[in-house]
C-alpha cells in the first residue's frame, strides 16, 4: 500500500509514548504508525527529528469581525501556524459583534472560512442579556461557553454579576454545556484602580497592585462554588498563580468538574519585565513576581495544571504605545500564538526536563478533550487527523521581528533566544507553507462541536 504523505524515522510522540516509527498518511488522517518501511506519495525526512502532535491553542483572539485592523484571521491563524499551533479555539468578545447570538456567530464563521490557514472552533458570549441565546448558540457548534467576572476592557462584551452567573451556569448545565471565566474579581480591581489613579499613580508597577492575587483567588473560589452548586462543568482560563492550583485540586478531589489553563507568558515573563519592557508585556491578570512562577511550574510539571495556552490579544502597537507614560491606557494583551510552542519547547523541555509526553499533553491532548475535539484532534494516533509539527530539538534561534507573521509585530519576546525549531508544520496531512503563508491557500476548516439533543 501507498500512502498519500509518509513521514520517516523521526521520534514520533504519541499517547502510548515516544518511538522511532513511521507515519503513514491517508485522505488527511493518521493510517499507521509502525516500524516497518512504508511507501508515500510524498516523503518526509524526519530521522534525528521529533514529531510532535500540532498544538490546540484554547484561548486566542483574533478580532475579526468588526476589529480586523487589531489581528484578522488571516495574520492570525499564520503566526498559529508558523508558531506550530494547527487548531485555535477562538474567543467571543473583542470582535464586533461578539459571539453572544447565532447571528454574531455565523458572521464569525463567514469571516474565518476562507482565510484561516489552520481548523478552528468557537466559543459562545455569556453576557448580561443573553441569556435566551445560548440553547442556540449550543445548537449552532461552539464548543463552549465564556464569561469574564470583571471589566473586560471592550463595551460590547459586559461581565456578568453573581446573579447573572449562577443563573448562566445553572441554564448552561441543563444544555450539557460548559462556562470558561476569566476570575478577577470587578469589585477588588474596580476598586484598587480608581485608589491608585486617585494617588497619580501612572507607572508599570501600578497595574500589577491594581489586581492583586486576592483578585484572582476570590473570583476562583466563587466560581468554584457557585459552578458546584449548580452542577455545571467548569474551566478556568489563564490562571496566573499556584494558590489557585490548589483551590481547583480541592474542588476537583470533592468531585467537582473543573479544569485550568495557565498561560505561556505566566511561566516565562514577569513583573519584572513588565517593568522593563513596558506595555508589551502587559496582560489581565497581570505578570506576578518570580516566587509566584516558581511554583507555577511546580504545579504545571506535576500535573495539577491541564493546559498552557497563548491568550493571544494583539492590537495596533499605538494601543500599546499609549500606555508608555499611563500604563492604565494600554490595551491589556499579549501578542504570544505564534510563540507559544516554542518558549513551552524551551522552557518546559530544555530547561525544566519536562518530557515531550507531558508536552504533547498540555500543548495538545488535553486541550483537545476540554474543547471535546478528542480523538480528532490532539494526538498522533489512527484515526486522528494528521496535524504535525517536524521539530528540530537542538537548533538554537532568536525571536525576531520579521519571523512574527501577526498584522502588528511587538510581542515580548523579541530578542529572546529560543532552543527547538518547527521545521515543518502539518494541517491534516498537507504541509503549510510558512515561507509564503500569505500566498498559500487558507484551507482551515471550522471544528463544529455537534448538536446535543
């Protein structure tokens, strides 16, 4: 037999372990993985090379419609593809309109098909008036549904009160349906804010004192409680500090169904470098001290932590630019897709001796099952799409400007050396060409979670 791609001799990660197979690549999808020689169409040579399952990015925004001059799903799904991401999972809010209607979520759709160079699924809106939408929105395909428990920067996408939120939680439970929140609490950061602009306060420091940990662990723990009582499952996203890892053990061994994200720039930045670099490196909840990310990574390398994710906000560098002189201006958000695999392959991998295992696990297998994309996607297995990245373990680079492929190139991590190159991304057994992304055809497809009864 001929297979239409065949990827040769590399170390192949899989859910079973890390071997030195082949891969044999049919109408899209992963057809064997054995030792034995296999005939392709195509070849790749991947001997001294890893293979590594495309990561499923939870959490990107990609503005688009109605913020296209912030990211676009054109630019957007390139720098997920040139960072080795092969399927986001994109965020309500931040487009206009935000994904809080079917109506809103079929002009999402409209906008990705046809230029997403990578698959994509989408969450739904929670909001304050929304609530007679969301057995549509479930109905229509979003995998999942999302609230913020403070500001959230943008006027069309209000946060939700405590009424509001068990009241979602409770319809979202009877739809089989589950909520992802962003938990700072809007009362303590409402607060803190308007005290430290009272003062004069304008500089980098301020921004982190504005949102304390107790912010974010009182917003866990009332959503912990109130997700408990209504029996709805629960996902708490970029979860920025060890306490909270805790909080969500204690929830989970009660029997509780809850799991995490932490972010990529949570493990690799601080508030140090916010300081330093400036409004770059600002995002909600902030950068917390070095302590605090030490025992981060304790909690991501002994598996109290599901998934790492990107977060990926861009906006125009004059959103970010304006908080040069009054940090409370900046638009809040990382622009981090397209490096989120590498830093986590730097590190995670290099640095902390994360196994490639635990990585394909945090960066696509458990992603996957939060999203209910699994068996589909997340994992080098039968059956399973053949998104995969060709990796070379020990070449060494540096993030530059140029590489970015996002429509406004800052990001933090220019400059930073980096340890583990993408030589290859695959999408579904075709690889995409990241030398001339903006000329290939887009051919992502969008990832419709299927109806519940």
């Amino acid at each position: 037999m001929s297979f239409d791609l065949v990827v040769r001799g590399g170390h192949v990660v899989t859910p079973a372990g890390t071997l030195v197979a082949n891969v044999g690549i049919a109408a899209g999808r992963v057809a064997t993985i054995q030792q034995d020689e296999l005939l392709g169409h195509e070849v790749i040579d991947a001997r001294g090379l890893v293979v590594l399952p495309g990561a499923v990015d939870l959490h990107v925004h990609f503005n688009e419609p109605g913020r296209t001059h912030w990211e676009g799903w054109g630019p957007g799904s390139r720098s997920a593809a040139a960072g080795g991401v092969t399927t986001v999972v994109e965020m309500p809010l931040n487009s206009i309109p935000s994904t809080t209607s079917v109506d809103a979520l079929s002009a999402k759709v409209a906008a990705a098909q046809g230029q997403s160079v990578v698959d994509f699924a989408l969450w739904g809106g929670l909001v304050t008036n929304n609530l007679d939408e969301l057995p549509g929105l479930a109905r229509s395909g979003v995998i999942g549904f999302k609230a913020f428990m403070c500001d959230s920067g943008t006027e069309e996408f209000t946060f939700v009160d405590d009424g509001m939120l068990h009241e979602g939680l409770a319809r979202l439970a009877d739809l089989g349906q589950f909520l992802a929140v962003h938990a700072e609490s809007n009362w303590i950061t409402q607060r803190l804010t308007e005290q430290l602009r009272g003062e004069g306060r304008r500089d980098r420091r301020a921004w982190g004192e504005s949102r304390p940990p107790a912010a974010e662990l009182e917003a866990i723990q009332r959503a912990l409680f109130l997700a408990s009582r209504t029996g709805c499952r629960l996902h708490i996203v970029h979860m920025s500090l060890p306490e909270g890892a805790e909080m969500i053990q204690a929830a989970r061994a009660s029997g509780h169904r809850v799991t995490v994200e932490t972010c990529a720039h949570y493990l690799t930045l601080t508030d140090d470098d916010l300081t330093q670099l400036g409004p770059v490196a600002k995002c909600a909840p902030p950068l917390r001290n070095r302590e605090t990310q030490f025992g981060l990574w304790e909690d991501v390398l002994a598996g109290r932590i599901d998934c790492i994710t990107s977060d990926h906000s861009p906006c125009p560098t004059e959103d970010k630019t304006r908080g040069d002189e009054d940090i409370f201006e900046a638009w809040g958000g990382i622009t981090g897709v397209q490096t989120l695999v590498p830093l986590m392959l730097t590190e995670g991998v290099h640095r902390r001796e994360m196994p490639l295992e635990q990585l394909a696990k945090l960066l696509s297998e458990n992603p996957a099952k939060i999203a209910g994309l699994w068996p589909q996607k997340g994992a080098i297995q039968v059956g399973a799409d053949a998104d995969l990245l060709i990796v070379d373990m020990e070449r060494q680079w540096t993030v530059d400007r140029d590489w970015l492929q996002s429509r406004h190139k800052h990001s933090p991590f220019i400059g930073r050396r980096m340890r583990g190159w993408i030589d290859r991304v695959v999408r579904r057994g075709e690889t995409i060409d990241l030398q001339s992304a903006a000329r290939s055809t887009p051919g992502g497809r969008w990832l419709a979670r299927p109806s519940r009864p």
